[in-house]
C-alpha cells in the first residue's frame, strides 16, 4: 500500500517486523489451546448460526447505555429496552456520520485508521475463537473489555469534535477541525452515561448470574444462629463462586466488632463424587456451638441427591426440607443439634 514511499531495501527490515509479530503469538497458541478443553471454559456455549453478530451488537450497545432490563417486571423491560434500542440507535448514526469526516480530515486519518484496523483485527480473533474453537465469547459482554477503550477513543472523538466540510464540485474536502462540540448531544450522552454508571455501581445492571447478594441473604435469615457454609467443588470455577458467597455474607456484616452470629466458610472438593464431601463435613473439627445451621452449595447435584443426615464431627445435621434453594447452583440447610 505505502511501497511507493518506502526506501530502498526497506522490504527486508519490514518482513522482520511481520515475521517478529508472527513469532511472538506462536507461544501462547498451546495456552489458547489449552484453554479451549479446561473445565473453566466448559459453560461457554457453541455458537449458534449468527447469534455471536447480534450479541456483539447488544455488547456495544452496552458500552454507551446500561438501564436495567435484568429480572424486571415486563412493564418495565418493555419501554427500557425500547428506549435503549432507540437511544443507541442515534448514537450510532451520529457516531458513524462523525467518524467518516474524522476518516476524511488529514490531521486524524491515521490515528482513526490505526484504531478502526485494532477494532477489527480484534473482533477478527473474537469470531475466530467463536466459530473455529465453538465458544461463544460474545455471550458475556465483559469480555468486549479487550477492545472497549479502543471504540470509547473513537466515541469521544466523534461527539467531542466538529468537522466543518466545504462542498466542492468533484469532491468532498474536509478541513479545519475544531473542538466545537454539539452541545445538546454531548449533554444528552453525559445523561445517559451518568444513569447508566449509577445503575450498574447500584448493582441493578450486568447482574450476576449466581445471585450471591440474594443467595447470602437466604443463608443468613438466621442471624442468631451461628452458621457454616460447605463449597463443593470441580475446579476453581467453583472455588470462585463460593468465594463471592463468602464475600457477600461478609458485606451483610461489615463491622466485625458488631457481628453477633460467627460464619465460617470451607472448601470441598467434589471429586470422584459428592461423598467425598459428605465424609470431609464427618472430619470437621469440633463445632463451635452447640447449634449450629449448615448450608452446603454443591454445584450439579440435584436435590434429591442431598442426604437426609450429614454427621459433622460428633453432631447430627438434619435436613430442612423446607430450606431448599437453587439460584444457579443449588444449597441446602442442614440443622445442627
């Protein structure tokens, strides 16, 4: 493309560069590879026909607006998600029609070009991971992290300039970029990107899928009773899950000095079965109190699975069956008298 501009001999250092970048992804070809078959990337889905298009599409929405449409009553998801269709829908277009004079303009041809070539070399290897390795990526909008500022610099360069263009006869030429923002959009786009900062730190936008603020407040309706929550786990998946448990009943108790009901939080692993866990609950060292409410969290079992007695040291643990639960992953209470 530039080779008429290129000095003599410049073909050599050039085909070292490319070669150089080639090289430097060949290490990381056995982690990707690696990754594909591991137990941690087991929930990612396989594609299904064009669905990785329209759920990049809902991703970028996402990057401009986030109203909260999760676990909402219809009458409301309704007009937000009508209302957010339509709000990205104009930012698009005012976006799209700024971007090509900011493509046209000599003075930020290079840098748009250079961020427009990263975008699309980076979706290039989302959709190859997509279709050629079947794990659909694009259904966790988090992962558009790798590319974010990348399209947020574009953004702010669209709404934050003004191109003004002369009209020629046989042409279209931009010239004298200035920063004379639209007022009225940018004010309208600062609305919106506060409302939507405010309702995800609200914890009401980009939920998490297991629910641990809920599921604490479940295991915790009992604050009298001293309480001991049993993770079993397949792989640090898991771990994680039980973890963000633990973190959230923590947050429902944030000063310690203040705590009247002692928590404890332990790790199982589930492996070749759930008896494993049913006898490393038996091998617990003495319990604290004498009463005391059990909760295991056990990843995949079904309920009737879940014993009618656990024994954890020398104390009976019934099972409530009344205190079933599954949000995501099941948990169930036992009784400790």
């Amino acid at each position: 493309w530039r080779r008429k501009v290129l000095p003599r001999g410049s073909w050599v250092a050039l085909s070292v560069v490319i070669a150089g970048v080639i090289v430097s992804y060949l290490p990381w070809l056995p982690v990707v590879l690696g990754d594909v078959g591991r137990p941690e990337t087991g929930w990612l889905p396989k594609p299904e026909n064009i669905a990785p298009i329209y759920q990049t599409l809902v991703s970028w929405m996402l990057m401009a607006i986030a109203f909260p449409v999760e676990e909402q009553p219809l009458w409301i998801v309704i007009p937000v998600a009508v209302s957010m269709l339509g709000l990205s829908s104009w930012i698009g277009w005012q976006a799209w029609r700024e971007l090509k004079l900011l493509w046209r303009h000599s003075s930020t041809h290079l840098v748009t070009f250079t961020l427009s070539c990263f975008i699309l070399g980076v979706l290039l290897q989302f959709f190859a991971i997509v279709y050629l390795l079947g794990k659909d990526i694009s259904v966790a909008p988090r992962y558009n992290f790798v590319y974010y500022p990348a399209i947020i610099a574009l953004l702010g360069a669209c709404f934050a300039s003004k191109v003004k263009v002369e009209r020629s006869s046989d042409s279209l030429k931009a010239s004298n970029l200035q920063l004379s923002p639209p007022v009225t959009s940018l004010t309208l786009i600062l609305v919106l990107a506060l409302l939507s900062c405010v309702f995800v730190v609200s914890n009401l936008v980009f939920l998490k899928p297991f629910h641990p603020q809920q599921v604490a407040r479940d295991i915790t309706q009992e604050p009298t009773v001293p309480l001991m929550v049993v993770m079993g786990y397949h792989n640090f998946q898991d771990v994680a899950l039980g973890l963000s448990y633990g973190l959230a009943i923590e947050n429902l108790n944030p000063d310690s000095s203040k705590k009247t009901t002692p928590a404890s939080l332990a790790f199982f692993k589930a492996q070749p079965s759930y008896d494993s866990v049913w006898q490393a609950i038996a091998k617990l060292p003495v319990l604290p109190e004498t009463r005391l409410n059990l909760w295991v969290v056990a990843p995949g079992l079904r309920r009737r699975d879940f014993p009618p007695q656990l024994m954890a040291n020398q104390t009976t643990c019934t099972l409530d069956a009344a205190e079933y639960h599954r949000r995501g992953v099941p948990y169930q209470l036992y009784r400790c008298d």
